[in-house]
C-alpha cells in the first residue's frame, strides 16, 4: 500500500487551497479505484492542513538531521511525514515564489522527506502558480524529495471556484491522474531506499 500525503500549502484567511486539495484527493482516489491497481487496498491519503497543523516557525534547538526533537508538535509532524511514501503539495504562489507555512514545515523536518516522490499542484494567477513550483523545486532537492514529471497547474484559480468550491476539469484531472500513477511507481522504485 502506498501512503500519500496531500500538503495545503496555504494557511491565509480566504485561500483557496483546501478546497483544491479536497479536488485532487478526490481526483487519487478515483484514479486508484478505478485502474485495476487494487482499490482501497492501492494508497491510503493523509490530507494535512497547514492550518490546522499549527506549527509554530521553527523552534527546534537542533538540526532537523540530528533528529533530536525537543517539541511534541515536532515529534508529531515527524511521525506523520514519516508514515508517508509520496507526497503531494498544494502549492499557491505568493509573489513570484511560494509560502512560508510551507517553507516552514518542510524545514521542520530532513530524514523524514529522503527518497520520497513529491509531485506540486501549483496554482495562481496568469501563470499558474509555476514560478512559485519553480522556487520550490531546490528546497524539495535539498530533503532528498524526487519530483515526479506530472505536476498540475491551474491558472486564474479565482474562475474556478463557485461557492467556495474549487471546480477542476478533465484536463486537470487527466493530469492528476498521470501524477498519481507517477508517484505510486516512483515510490515503489524508492522503497528499497527508504
């Protein structure tokens, strides 16, 4: 079984990344279920809210290498991210790069993202959220994540949402639907790494 954590990469009132992140794990699920490659038994999803999560800015005395956690929101934050195979960002774009809550929490943690692949659903304005996926791309390097190919971009995101409901189409979904088989081979490739 391969675990996939979804990452909303947004905590500002009024973002529109949860409901994003809601779409594309609704979006894996239906790719596992219905590709022949086990149903229920292929991935279990963790979607975690930056929001919700809460984690302070880092506060952690150590090096995230060492390991030596002296927080109890670290020590949780590590079993999760731990607990993962592959992992999913929903990535908004804030002046040309991404957000600090995300920077935040994944610099909270280093061992834990090795040999894992990521893929980033950026979205945004004109662009689609891509230089923010861009600026992130060295920081996920440099954790030892493994970008897969298929990374969703969705431009002008405020036509997309009706109600507060973010409202993808085919195209993106077809998308998704590549980078979650990407991420579920990619990740059985690095297992023995892990």
């Amino acid at each position: 079984m391969t675990r996939i954590m979804i990452i909303v990469g947004s905590v500002r009132p009024g973002r529109v990344g949860l409901s994003v992140a809601e779409w594309v794990r609704d979006r894996i699920q239906e790719t596992l279920h219905g590709d022949g490659s086990g149903g229920g038994d292929a991935a279990s999803l963790d979607l975690v809210d930056l929001a919700e999560l809460n984690l302070p800015f880092l506060d952690e005395p150590h090096h995230p290498v060492k390991k030596a956690y002296t927080k109890p929101h670290t020590v949780a934050w590590s079993e999760r991210v731990s607990a993962a195979d592959a992992v999913v960002l929903i990535s908004p774009e804030y002046n040309h790069s991404y957000s600090p809550a995300l920077k935040n929490a994944l610099d909270f943690l280093y061992t834990e993202w090795a040999h894992k692949p990521v893929a980033v659903v950026s979205y945004g304005g004109a662009s689609a959220g891509t230089r923010g996926a861009a600026a992130l791309a060295p920081v996920l390097a440099s954790v030892g994540l493994v970008k897969v190919a298929a990374n969703p971009e969705i431009n002008f995101i405020g036509t997309k949402m009706v109600d507060g409901v973010f409202q993808g189409d085919d195209k993106l979904a077809g998308t998704v639907a590549a980078m979650t088989r990407m991420l579920v081979e990619t990740s059985e490739a690095l297992k023995p790494l892990r």
